[in-house]
C-alpha cells in the first residue's frame, strides 16, 4: 500500500505508509509502549531468605517414594511449604464436635469451621465456611447448622482452624507447563475474579520488577491498594509468599501443581490458610537455559 511517491529508488526504506489514520495512530502508539518496556529497568533475579532446597528434595524423594503421581495432604504440604519460608496455617479435623471443641481450645477463639469436601472448598457462598465463632457454644451452632445442611456423612470433611485477620482474598498457583516449565500466577479470590478470568501469570525465575508487574496487572489490583478509602493491605508480604512459591517452582519440577488458596492478605501480614498440592515425575526440562537468562 506504499503510493509510489513515498518509494525509495531503490526499493528499501521510504517513509511509513498506513491506510488510515487510525492504522498510523495504533502503530505509533506500540512503537511506544515497546520503547517504554526497552526503558524500564530489567530488576534483579529474586533470592528469598532462609531457603533449604535440599530439605525440600528430601521431603519430595520421600513422598513420591514407588510413586509416579500423589497429591499432598495439608501435614504433607506444611513440611514441603516450610522448606521455603512459606507458614501454612495449622488445620485441625473436626469429625465430631468434641473434637471441633477440642481443636479449637488447642488453636484459641475465635475459629473457623469449614469443610474440606472438594466440591464444597472455599464455597462460603454455599455455607462451607462459618467464620468468627467466638465460644463454644457458637462452635456448636454452627456444626449442628452444617451437619444438617450437607447431610449424614458430613462432618467427615470438617475442620478447624484460628481465625485469621481480615484482609484481602487472594490465590498463588504454580503449575508445571509441558511446555513453557513452571509457570506461577496471581489473581484476588472470589466469584468475580473467576467469571472475568482476571489473573497474572509469569515465568520464573522472576525479577523484582516483574513481580511488582504480576501483582499489580490484575484489574481487581485497587483492593490491595486502599480501594475508597479502605486500608492498604501488606503487599510487600504478599509478595514474598509469591516469591517463594516461584523460586520453589522453579527448584522442584516434581511439584506438577501448586495452589496457595486462600492467601489473606491484611495490613502488617499475608496468611496462607489452605494448599492444594500434587506431585508427579517430570519430564527433563529443556528450556532452563533460556529462562535463567536474566540479568543480576
């Protein structure tokens, strides 16, 4: 579509030529952003504090012994996550409600009940989750109340734990991709978030800068912030949960899949309540050159 005028003689280089000014206007403006992305600084490779891959391979060699493929329950991910830095918060089960009682004297009121059943997990839109109970006497209302809603059987998935501070819902995963190697992304819990698919995902290892892009790209971003005026949350601490899950991705290509659901992220803290995890043998890894081709 170059006019003949704006031709070089020679049949390389002229000047730019659109049909449009639209066309003109949309190809400048990715000229630009390209140059804003060329200008940034490239950051520096992150290394958390306080890691010990060696114990996490000894942990992971242990729980794939004879196996080729497991998932982890919440005692067997507290011992992989502690191995780098990552706090899951005790679950106690609950399968009646003197041992609901007795699991909440151990962890302190006020407590949470919910069910681990999985088509029930994290559905406290579906009275899974019964928040805030003060006492005793609250506890067991809100077994009896749960018991009756799921049926017989029930209380086999139910659990105890301490109540955590009220901040902001979040979900950490790490997957390992046949493709791409691990793969970690970020997105704020909720009914929302899912509908509008609205996550960041990276590759690590990561740069400080590209962690500060993963947590800010998503669009529900503001809540973490001060959205209207509501406090900020403890971002830097979310970020070094999310740190460490990458670095432990990146180690451990066992870990096939990795979900830190919820991280509740409140003002001076981020608290990872529940994990889901799975393990499987991998594939050797093809692409750990090109990736670890960053600078610092």
């Amino acid at each position: 579509g170059l006019p003949e005028a704006l031709r070089a003689p020679d049949g390389v280089g002229g000047l730019p030529s659109f049909s449009t000014p639209e066309e003109a206007v949309r190809a400048l403006g990715a000229v630009a952003t390209y140059a804003q992305w060329r200008a940034r600084p490239a950051g520096h490779t992150l290394q958390p504090s306080g890691l010990d891959v060696r114990g996490a391979r000894a942990v992971l060699a242990e729980l794939l012994a004879g196996r080729d493929e497991r998932e982890l329950d919440h005692a067997e991910l507290t011992r992989l996550l502690a191995h780098y830095g990552i706090d899951l918060w005790p679950l106690r089960p609950a399968r009646t409600l003197d041992g609901a009682q007795d699991a909440a004297a151990e962890l302190g009121y006020p407590v949470v009940l919910k069910t681990q059943a999985p088509h029930l997990r994290h559905r406290g839109d579906l009275g899974g989750v019964a928040l805030d109970l003060r006492d005793a006497g609250e506890l067991a209302t809100a077994y009896e109340v749960m018991s009756r809603r799921f049926g017989p059987g029930s209380e086999e998935h139910f659990a105890v734990q301490a109540m955590a501070p009220v901040g902001v819902s979040c979900v950490v995963t790490a997957i390992e991709d046949p493709s791409l190697g691990p793969v970690v992304s970020f997105g704020l819990g909720g009914v929302a978030t899912e509908l509008l698919d609205d996550r960041a995902y990276a590759v690590p290892p990561l740069t400080d800068t590209e962690l500060s892009d993963l947590v800010r790209s998503v669009r529900a971003a503001p809540l973490l912030f001060g959205h209207r005026g509501t406090e900020p949350v403890d971002v830097a601490a979310l970020e070094d949960v999310i740190a460490r899950l990458a670095r432990l991705a990146d180690d451990l290509p066992e870990v096939a899949e990795l979900a830190l659901n919820p991280v509740l992220v409140a003002p001076g803290c981020a608290s990872v309540l529940t994990a889901y995890g799975r393990l499987s043998r991998p594939d050797v890894r093809s692409d750990r050159g090109p990736r670890a081709l960053l600078p610092g």
